[in-house]
C-alpha cells in the first residue's frame, strides 16, 4: 500500500482533503499518537510532514511524533485546523475541537478522543432524532387521514 505524506496533499490546495481523509485524521490520528506515546517512542515535533495518508485515504500512519503529548496535542490541533481548512467539509464542532487542542486547553489524548467521539455520537443521535419526528409526523398524518 503507498502512502503519501499529508504534506503533499495538503500543499495541492483548496478542497484537497478528502472526507474519508479528514475523518482519519480524528480518532485513527488520536488512536496512532497513543499507541505512539505508550510505545515509548521518542522523535520530532508531529507534522503534515511525520502523517501519511494511503493513497485511498483509508489509512493512516503516523511516521514520527514528539513524545511529550501536550505538545503532540498542540499540533494536532494546528494540523486538524489546516485539514479542516482544506477540506469541502465545514464542521463547527470540528473546529472548536481542533482550536481547543491548538490552544492548550486539552490536557491528554484521551479527552480529545473523548471529545471526537462525543461530536460523532451527537451527530448520529440527531439523525435518530429526526427519523423518529419523521415518523411521528407521517403516523399522526396517517391517522387524521383515516
């Protein structure tokens, strides 16, 4: 499988990050620095340049990452928000999420993982939501109707 440094991706421009490709890089991304930092591995600061994405974007791998994990947090907020950027999608949460950890304000990887899975479920509770309403409004029109 070939994989290409998120960097050459990222440097194709606008709308160069696909959907599959952005959801990698949240909790597979958060996953590989955590398998990172119990690793014990040690390396430079993460970057656009130490993420590659499989040519399908199904994939991940994280080349090099710093083994302080406040740092590698920072930068993966930074990194998300310049994915996001480059991205057709334009999701709120997402952002709060990826400027929460650029700033600092995340203390491990397992409260940004937390806060990614949060943003998915809450997304699938909506649309259950909306199917349930849906459903509602149809049987409601039903009986009036009979």
């Amino acid at each position: 499988m070939d994989y290409t440094p998120l960097s050459t991706i990222l440097a194709r421009g606008d709308k160069s990050i696909s959907p599959r490709a952005l959801y990698n890089l949240q909790q597979p991304l958060v996953e590989a620095l955590m398998e990172w930092r119990d690793s014990g591995s040690t390396g430079q600061q993460l970057s656009a340049q130490t993420v590659e994405l499989s040519n399908d974007g199904k994939h991940i791998r994280l080349v090099d990452a710093s083994s302080l994990e406040k740092e590698n947090i920072a930068s993966y907020g930074r990194l998300l928000l310049t994915a996001i950027d480059h991205s057709t999608l334009r999701d709120k949460r997402l952002r709060h999420i990826a400027e929460q950890c650029a700033s600092s304000q995340v203390a491990n990887l397992e409260t940004v993982h937390l806060l990614l899975e949060r943003m998915v479920s809450s997304t699938i509770y909506r649309l259950l939501l909306a199917i349930i309403i849906a459903g509602c409004a149809i049987l409601a029109s039903y009986q009036l109707l009979h």
